[in-house]
C-alpha cells in the first residue's frame, strides 16, 4: 500500500477529505470485481475493518450502518463508489485509473465558482481603480465624476496633440534650413 499524491486538506481540517487524492502503486488493474478492494485500503473508507460482500463493502461488525456500493463503473478506467447509510446516499467517490477522489458536493462546487467569481469581480474593480485614478487625480475613497474624467482626457490629449504639432513645426523647420 503507497499512499500517493496526498494533499492537504485545503484548511478545512477535521476529515474534510475533498482535497486528497490516493493511490496504490502496486495494485494493478481495477475491475469490478476488486474496486472495493482498492477502495478498502484507501483513506476515505472509514470502516473499522472491512469486508466485500455482495458487491458491498461493509464492516465486519453487523451493528455498523454505513457500507460502498460500486454505483456506476466504465471499466477498466472510472468506478463510482457511493457511501450509503441505509440505503441513503451520504458521499460518492470516483477511481480513475487507480487513483481515488472524493466528489464534491454541489455546495462545494456552487461555493467555489462564487469565490472564485468574486475574486475576479473584486480584481477587476481593483484594476479599473488603478487605471482610472491616474487620469482623474481622483483619490480611491471619493467616487469618480465621469464628466470630469472625460475633460481632464480631452485636455490632456488637446495638449499633445499641441506639443506634437509644436515639434512637426520644428522639425520642419529645421528641416528646410539643411536644405
């Protein structure tokens, strides 16, 4: 058994395995018939000691509830494990190849795309707030007069567009005195 390619949990700490990925180095194939097996050494079975029966991995205690049951499988890469208490569904876990995950939630997947959204929102107004307050001379706390952005643009550009007429004149000038 080689634990592989483990992470960490993410800082959510306290059995939050979504962030681990395992794998056994020296199991072989997966089929049908041994994914539970591969599944058993792995640390997201919590069972206390394990035993495949009836295409079911159970504890060999008969007062524990929880059991895997491989739920779907396209051999010989993809099985999906769900973990049931009872028959209700209480997590699923993938092997792919022979690497085991656990699949998010649609919490988890909802909550991530929102942070992620609002970090690029966050980036975005950060970065226009830099781009802009040079221009305007506008400090970040005071809120930005468009108006006035727009005049301090169009006398900024009147005023180059004056100094580059200035150095064509000059040029030329000095131009025609050589010749």
């Amino acid at each position: 058994m080689a634990p592989g390619n483990n992470s960490d949990d993410g800082g959510g700490g306290g059995g939050n395995k979504l962030w681990i990925s395992w794998r056994d180095e020296l199991f072989g194939e997966v089929t049908i018939a041994n994914c539970l097996s591969l599944f058993a050494r792995s640390p997201f079975c919590d069972l206390e000691s394990p035993v495949v029966r009836d295409n079911k991995l159970m504890s060999s205690s008969a007062d524990a509830d929880i059991e895997y049951v491989v739920q779907d499988a396209q051999p010989p890469h993809l099985f999906v494990i769900r973990m049931q208490a009872k028959g209700m569904p209480i997590a699923l876990f993938y092997i792919l190849e022979t690497t085991i995950y656990a699949c998010p939630s649609l919490h988890h997947v909802l909550a991530s795309r929102r942070q992620r959204c609002g970090y690029k929102i966050r980036r975005s107004l950060d970065l226009l707030r830099h781009d802009l307050n040079p221009v305007s001379g506008v400090i970040a706390s005071r809120p930005v007069d468009m108006k006035e952005v727009i005049a301090r643009l169009e006398s900024a550009l009147a005023s180059r567009d004056k100094k580059a007429t200035d150095a064509d004149y000059k040029g030329d000038m000095i131009v025609a005195q050589m010749l």
